[in-house]
C-alpha cells in the first residue's frame, strides 16, 4: 500500500475540490485551466505556454505509460517540448500506478517529485472542467496535507514570455548539430551567414516549443533563435518566423515593435500562437482574453475562402479581435466552434500565422504543411 497525503484544490470564487497527491508534496497557486487532449501529458508539462498555469486533463486516466528520457540537449529536447516543466501542477481524475511504454524510463509520480511539481489524482474533472466552462479559467491553490497555506497567483499580471524566452542567440545549422553563437558583424553592422546554398531564418522565442525548431530544421534551413526582446534588424535573414508563448502578449511590445521594422521589408513572415498574436498587434489589431480558452488536440479550424477544415492541437487563453484588423489584413483560418481567429494574413505580401500549432506535439499533425508553405517563400 502507498502512503498517501491528501491534497485540495481551491478556487478563487471558494469552490474547493478533495483529492490525494501523487507528485511533489508542495502547495502550490496559479491559473487553473483544462486540456481536453487524451494524450501527450509528457509534452503539455514541458509547453512554455503552460507557465504558471495548473492543468486539469479532462481524460480520466494518467500516467499510464509513462515518461520518456530528457536526452537531447536543454536548447533542443529529443521528446520533451522545453527543457523543464512550466505547468505550476497537474490534476487528473485517476493515476495508474505501474505504466507500461517501451520508451519510458520512469514514472509521471517520479518525474514529478524530480522536478517539484505536485500533482493530484482522485478529482472529478468532469465537475471540475464543467466549472471552468461556465464560470471561466480562473486562479487556484492546491494545498497538499501537512504543508503550508500560499497565496493566490496570477500568472497573466506578469510578463512569462520573458520568464521563458532563451537567454541568448542560439544558431541551429542541423538537428544532430549543437547550437552556436551569432558571427561578428560585417564592416556596415550588419551580421551575415556564409553563402552555402542554404535559407537564414530568424526564430524569435516567446517561450518556443522545441518541435517548432525540430520543423524547420527537417525542412534544410538555417534557424537563429533570438530572445524575444532581442533586435533581429541587423542580421541579414531570408524569412522571420514568431514562435508561441505563455501569457498575456501586451508584455511582448519590444516584440511587437521589433516585427514592425521588419515590416519594412517584404521578407516572409510567420507566427504560431502567440506569434499570431504578436503579428496581429504588429499589423495594427487587438487582442482580448477568451473565457477559458482552448487547450486540447481537436479543435477544428477552417481555411477562410475555402471548405477545408482541419483538426487542430491548441494551447491559447488569449485571441486576435478579428473585427480591428486593418483593411489589409484578413483572418486565415476561424474556429468551427466558437468563430474566433486562428490566424490571420496579409492580403499582398508574404505575412501569415496560426493560432494552432501545425507542428503539434502533441497532437495531430494535420496542419505541418504550414511550414512548407513557409519554406517556399523564402528566396
């Protein structure tokens, strides 16, 4: 028999929820939200755009196989989507205790507790997530037996994409390779990449996923990951590519300001997630917080001016305000369920982004092509 401690969830409306701790014993607060996904628990934790948030997965069962080897490198994880977990917790209705995966090298529970993230089983998330739905994401606190009282946290009042983003300026030439440094800057300023046949994108990290990096990398092109604060105008680049990220995207306006100079130029442009949004507030439109947002791998999205939808991974709170795009702009695909934005493009020039996440996971991969697409424009 294990021992186990029980652990409560509350909510900051008072609504409490009793269940017993199968990770780290630790209280812990942050903004509680659902994924509907019934797979891939090993990426979700390791998704920067789960900073500071505590995840409720609708799917009854967890852990079941398992958790894959962190090997790869901290800047590019073989099978993990960052270098650590960001999710502040996670919940499930039940957690099996022995899992079963050829790849597995140990339990969620021990991954858990090496990373110091509780985790809590024995809650009905059906009750659970039907709150949420009504009422909207909201903060909580999980308070594990015998540990202290904590405060409630609001993971959107401060600026996670810069908690998130890399540190400095990483340069991918292969997937099998190790990340370098920029080269010096050229007698004008400017930072150039020897002509060797091959396309110079710049990647700016929100708080990227690392498959978006694994994507194009697959696809032959060089890859300069940048912070996200960090000015790219002086690197002599081929395509700019905005990469996801946790939070509130009215924290990123050096990034916003950033993408604007590059609109200078017409070189492609692309964004997933947050950088939809971040190319939308470019361009000139808004965004606003969704109810309780979309978390999930089946969320069907339509190709505006076309009858093809697609089944989609998502991980987003926020959402581009399709009525303030400029007149040169116009969505590029809308949400089946509820109408919202998932991306946007410019009517004349090379510029485009999805809310989803093409390179998914987890999730399907329905939608890769968008970085075909991509790499098509580049010249």
């Amino acid at each position: 028999m294990q021992a186990t401690k029980r652990a409560v969830l509350t909510l900051e409306d008072g609504t409490s929820f009793q269940g017993i701790s199968f990770g780290y014993e630790g209280s812990t607060a942050g903004e509680v939200v659902f994924n509907t996904a019934m797979t891939g628990y090993p990426e979700s934790l390791t998704d920067p755009s789960y900073e500071g948030q505590i995840l409720v997965t609708t799917f009854p069962l967890l852990g079941n196989y398992g958790v894959p080897p962190s090997d790869g490198s901290p800047d590019l994880r073989n099978h993990y989507e960052g270098s650590r977990i960001h999710c502040r917790a996670i919940i499930a209705q039940d957690y099996a205790n022995h899992h079963s995966h050829w790849l597995a090298d140990r339990s969620l529970a021990q991954w858990l507790k090496e990373e110091k993230i509780p985790g809590i089983q024995g809650i009905d998330t059906r009750a659970l997530t039907k709150h949420l739905r009504q009422h909207g994401s909201m903060l909580g606190k999980i308070i594990i037996e015998g540990c202290e009282d904590v405060d409630f946290y609001n993971p959107n009042a401060e600026n996670l994409i810069a908690k998130t983003s890399c540190a400095e300026v990483l340069v991918y030439d292969s997937i099998d390779s190790a990340p370098t440094s920029l080269p010096a800057p050229g007698a004008d300023g400017m930072i150039e990449f020897p002509a060797d046949g091959r396309k110079t994108v710049v990647l700016v990290d929100c708080g990227i996923k690392h498959n978006i990096i694994r994507c194009l990398l697959h696809r032959g092109v060089r890859v300069v990951r940048v912070p996200w604060d960090f000015d790219f105008n002086n690197i002599r680049y081929d395509g700019l590519f905005i990469s996801n990220g946790p939070g509130n995207p009215d924290f990123a306006q050096a990034t916003v300001d950033n993408i604007r100079k590059a609109m200078n130029t017409d070189l492609p442009i692309c964004g997933i997630c947050m950088g939809n949004q971040l190319l939308a507030k470019a361009a000139g439109a808004s965004t606003y917080k969704l109810k309780y947002g979309h978390r999930s791998h089946n969320q069907p999205v339509r190709r505006v001016g076309t009858e093809r939808c697609f089944v989609t991974s998502q991980n987003h709170g926020f959402a581009v305000d399709n009525d303030t795009l400029p007149v040169d702009w116009e969505p590029l695909f809308i949400n089946m369920n509820d109408g919202t934005n998932e991306g946007i493009r410019h009517k004349t020039k090379p510029w485009f982004s999805a809310q989803f996440h093409p390179e998914a996971s987890s999730g399907p991969r329905d939608t890769e092509f968008l970085f075909d697409e991509f790499v098509a424009l580049l010249k």
